[in-house]
C-alpha cells in the first residue's frame, strides 16, 4: 500500500466519528483490511476506527471502537464506547462504556458497564452477560438467559420477547409474545398484541449465517413460577389473566384493548386487495423505468463508470460494506466542515471591513452545501442501487447467458428489474435499501481511493 493511500484511508477512517458524538476531539487511530485483529498483548491507546469483513479484538482499546464489519468479535476490553454496524456482533469480554450495535444477530456474553441500544433481528445474553445500565432493543427476538443481569431498564419492541435472567429496573415490552422467569425488581409493563392470544406464531426467518438458537416463545404472556415481580404488572388482555401466586408483589392491572376513540371517527374506505396489487405494481414499474434511464445515461456519459464500481464492488464485496458506513459519515462530515469554514470566513472577513466577501464566503458555502446534499441525496437513491444491479445482472447473466453479462444494457435491466423486486418486498424492502445503499457507496469510495492513488502516484513520477 502507497504512502498516499494510507495517509487517505487513515483520513477516511476518522470519518466515521460522525457515526457519534464525542465529548472532545481526541486522537484516534485508524485500521482497514479484510480482517483487523487486536491481538492479546496489544493496548490501544485512543479511539480506533476500523473498516473491514472481521473485526477481532483480543486486546485492550482504552478509546472508543467504531467499525462497520461483517463479524465483530470483542474478546478482548473496550474501556469506552463499541458503535457497530455488522452481521453478527459478539461479546465474549467487555465493553465499559455503551453498545450501539445494528446487526443481524447480537449475543452477549461478557460484560457492557453501560447501556446497550441496538437494532438486529435477534439479540441473546448468554448466562453470564452482565450489563451495567439500561437496554433498549427493537427486532425479531429478544433472548436473556437464565444467569444474565440486566442493572437498568428494559425497553423492547419485537416479535418475541423471553427474560429468563434478572433485572433491577423495569421492564416494557411492546411484542406479539413476551414470558418471563426471570427476576424484576421494578415494575412490568407488557403491551402484548392480543389479537395473537391463542394463535400461532408463523416461523419468521432471521436471514443466512445467524450464530445463535432462537428460542420459541408461546403468544401472549407467560409468567413461570420462577419469576419474581417486585413492583406492579400491567398487561393487555381482552381477558382476565391468572398468574401463579406471588409471583407480583404489587398490584396486577389488566388493560383492555379499546377501539372506542377509533371507532367514533370516519375513515376512508381501506383499498381493496385488487388496487393494493395495482399500486404495487405501478410503484414497482416507476423504479425499474427511473433507475433503467437513469443507468443508460450515466453510461453514455460515462462509459467506464458503471463497470469499474461493479468490478470494485464485485472484486471487495464486503470491504464495500463496511466502507458504506465510512462513506455515510463522510457526507455529515463534510458538512460540518463546509459550514464550519463558512462561519469562521464569515467572521474572519467581517473583522477586516470586507463584508462583501462576507457575503461572497456565505453564498459559496451555501451552494457548496446545496451541491453536496443534493449530490448525496442522487448517489443514495439512484446510483447506488444502479451499480448493484449490473453487479446482480451480470451474476445472473454469467449463468443463464453468459455472451451478454458484459453487454453494456441487459445486465443493467435484468439487475435493476431483480433488485426492484426485492426492495419492494413489505417489510424488508427497507432492510435490503439500507445493505445495497452501503454496499454502493463503499465501492464508490474504494474506487475513488483508488483513483486517487493512482493520481498521487502519477504526479511523483512526473515529478
């Protein structure tokens, strides 16, 4: 690796501190690859940045950890703050200050000395997970076993929820299926969707590779004998419930679902299912015609565009994804600093009796900003999902017909047509967004690292 392109990705890097707000400017250092590892005798000293497929870390990191990897796994200390966006997230040693984990799955099973705010399709505290403060999670399934603790609140909105370990604050729970055998020494607030009670739960999928057994959790509420209730429990029911004796120590409150409000008001006639399939359709032919026209022009303006991001994304797949994440905080960033130099021009220039180029300064980083925003905005909507559809495209050609997967239009509408499709799925369709807008901007940025480079080490030669 040049001179030039690690001095950009440590730049590239610090970008991600966007993803937080930090209490000061400390130093920081900053790692990329396929796979970081800190290893066992190694003391990081400041905050460390990282973008990579695996993220290891055996050591110890006396900062915060920011990385965005397809595998997180802290074995090591993490004395401040772990922010992380990833498949799967694992917590074998301890994090001393908050985890902010998106991911597909989250286990604990060491120790988080603060809170812990996450968004994945399953998060399990093993038997020995200790977190310090609160938890607040919202996905598929929320799993703490028995042996786990939990010093705060827990705040939790999913399709199941199962506490089987011990809490000393509050529990509220917004889910199709909640039971608890565990201790609670506050009070528990169950908002359970009772048109469930009595019904199955279809099996829900959690996507490829998930590391951890999901529990099965009964509708409704299940309070086990086991458990313990140290203040009150509210729940929702149109039924009065019964739950083993003593198990509440304080008051029981059922909350009868009511729809009277709803009720004493008109409302539209709900579309039938005939004209929910037709705007379906119609939002569906919208995408695949705007991103279709929108990649033919970008490749007749640019011939060597489109294919260079697809063989950057296609060649660093997961690399691209991590650097989607270095790329998002790289707009916010960006912003800070154009206002930031807008301000300080501003002023500097009022100072000196040149209010016109006060002015000048204002308007220039008006427009800068208008530019970067609107620019950002195009790259997300359009540009991203167009460099992963002639990726997608060109896979599928490269099977089924493989002397027309580098044709300059079928790989663009064959992908562009799969990819709408999928992003129009309910419910998950902004999931997938999400994953083909970072993996999009990562390989933009990776390739235009590269083309930096490759400037850089042209003009030494040159020179």
């Amino acid at each position: 690796m040049s001179h030039k392109t690690k001095i950009f990705s440590a730049l590239a890097v610090f970008l991600l501190v966007a993803l937080a707000i930090v209490p000061t400017a400390s130093a920081f250092e900053g790692r990329e690859g396929d796979e970081v590892i800190i290893e066992a005798d190694e003391i990081i000293e400041d905050d460390l940045y990282i973008g990579a497929e695996t993220v290891v870390v055996d050591g110890t990191i006396k900062g915060d950890l920011f990385t965005g990897a397809a595998f997180v796994t802290i074995n090591g200390t993490v004395e401040g703050d772990l922010v992380t966006g990833a498949q799967n997230v694992t917590i074998n040693g301890s994090v001393e200050g908050d985890l902010m984990a998106f991911a597909q799955s989250v286990v604990i099973n060491g120790t988080v000395g603060d809170d812990i705010r996450s968004g994945a399709a399953a998060m399990q505290l093993g038997p020995d997970a200790k977190i310090g403060d609160d938890l607040l999670f919202g996905g598929a399934s929320l799993e703490a076993k028995n042996g786990s603790f939990i010093g705060g609140d827990i705040v939790v909105g999913g399709a199941q929820v199962l506490v089987a370990g011990d809490t000393e604050g509050n529990i509220t729970a917004g889910t199709a299926a909640f039971e608890l055998s565990g201790n609670v020494d506050g009070n528990v607030k169950a908002y359970v969707d009772s048109s469930a009670e009595g019904e199955t739960i279809p099996p829900m999928s959690y996507g490829p590779s998930m590391n951890i057994n999901i529990p099965h959790v009964a509708p409704g509420i299940t309070i086990e004998k086991s458990a313990s209730i140290g203040g009150d429990l509210s729940y929702t029911a149109y039924n009065e419930m019964t739950f083993p004796a003593g198990v509440v120590a304080g008051e029981t409150l059922r909350i009868e679902p009511s729809y009277d409000d709803y009720n004493n008001y008109e409302h539209p006639v709900p579309p039938t299912a005939a004209e929910m399939a037709g705007f379906w359709a119609l939002g569906l032919l919208r995408t695949i015609i705007i991103l279709t026209v929108i990649g033919l022009l970008v490749s007749w303006l640019f011939p060597n565009f489109l294919a260079a991001a697809e063989y950057k994304l296609r060649t660093e797949t997961m690399p691209s994804f991590g650097w989607g994440f270095v790329a998002y905080a790289a707009f916010y960033f960006a912003l800070l600093v154009v206002f930031t130099a807008m301000i300080i021009g501003a002023i500097i220039f009022g100072f000196l009796s040149l209010g016109g180029l006060s002015g000048v300064i204002i308007a220039i980083g008006l427009l800068t900003l208008f530019a970067l925003i609107v620019g950002f905005i195009l790259t997300v909507a359009y540009l991203t999902k167009i460099i992963v559809s002639v990726l997608g495209g060109k896979l599928i050609l490269a099977r089924v017909k493989p002397e027309l997967a580098n044709h300059k239009v079928w790989p663009l509408v064959i992908g562009v047509i799969l990819l709408s499709l999928v992003m129009s799925v309910p419910f998950a369709g902004w999931l997938v967004k999400l994953i083909v807008v970072l993996f999009g901007l990562g390989a933009l940025w990776l390739l235009g690292r590269d083309q930096f480079s490759k400037k850089a080490d042209a003009e030494i030669v040159e020179a």
